[in-house]
C-alpha cells in the first residue's frame, strides 16, 4: 500500500550570513481527510564554510530527503513544505541559481527526488505555519 507523505523543512543562520546555521525536517504520513500522523523527523548543524540561512534550508531539505529515501514504503505523492520561496522555486525550476553552491544543493535534492521516482509538488507556506520545523531547526 502506497502512502501520501508531507516533508515540511526549515533552516536558521544567525547571524546571517556567516553565523551559527541549523535545520530541522519533519515527514508526516497524510490519512484520507485531513488528519496526519509523524513518520519521521530530524535536526542538525550546518556544516558549509560560510553559512547562510539558505543554505540551512537547503541542508534541511535534503536531510529529511535522504532519510525519506532510505524509507522502504511506496510512496504514492509527497508534498514538500517549507517556508523559504527561494528553495522551493529553484527545486521547481522555477528561478534559476544564481550561485553555485546553491545550484550544487538543488542538484542534490532534485538528483533524490528523481531516482526515488516519487511524484511530488513544492508548497511555500507562511513561517507560522512551518513553526514545528522552525522549532526542529532551532534544536539543530
């Protein structure tokens, strides 16, 4: 049986650019009607040199891909959630890249989502509607 899933995903830099940066993930598993249940979730440092909170929420995404695609249940649609417009309309190929190493992060989330084969759409929502991630990324 194949599930529906949310990835909802956040980063923090402080100060940004250049400070301390973290990110949190969280994958809920949607039942018919409105009602979720939590599969998954996640938080940790920021590695790079410099940071940013861009990069945070790049690193966010690709944390709780890589964990979803190690998961071994069909997935039947995953809609990724966030509240950075810019992540999620360069994972769309809707704006492109303007730097590089954001484009290597794209790469690699788009690079997961294509050998999973999953379908799935992109959702921007406000940051009080991504405040669980938000809090997860605060952990980080």
């Amino acid at each position: 049986m194949s599930v529906c899933l949310i990835l909802h995903f956040d980063g923090s830099c402080y100060p940004n650019p250049g400070g301390r940066a973290s990110y949190g993930w969280h994958i809920d598993v949607e039942h018919a009607g409105s009602s979720t249940d939590r599969l998954a979730d996640g938080h940790g440092a920021v590695t790079d040199n410099p940071t940013s909170n861009n990069i945070a929420e790049w690193r966010g995404l690709e944390a709780g891909l890589r964990w979803l695609s190690c998961w071994r249940s069909p997935v039947e649609h995953l809609t990724i959630v966030g509240d950075s417009q810019l992540v999620l309309n360069q994972l769309r190929g809707d704006w492109r890249c303007k730097k590089a190493h954001l484009g290597k992060l794209r790469d690699t989330c788009q690079k997961i989502l294509s050998e999973a084969g999953w379908e799935w759409t992109a959702t921007w929502v406000p940051r009080e509607q991504n405040a669980e991630a938000d809090a997860l990324a605060a952990i980080g």
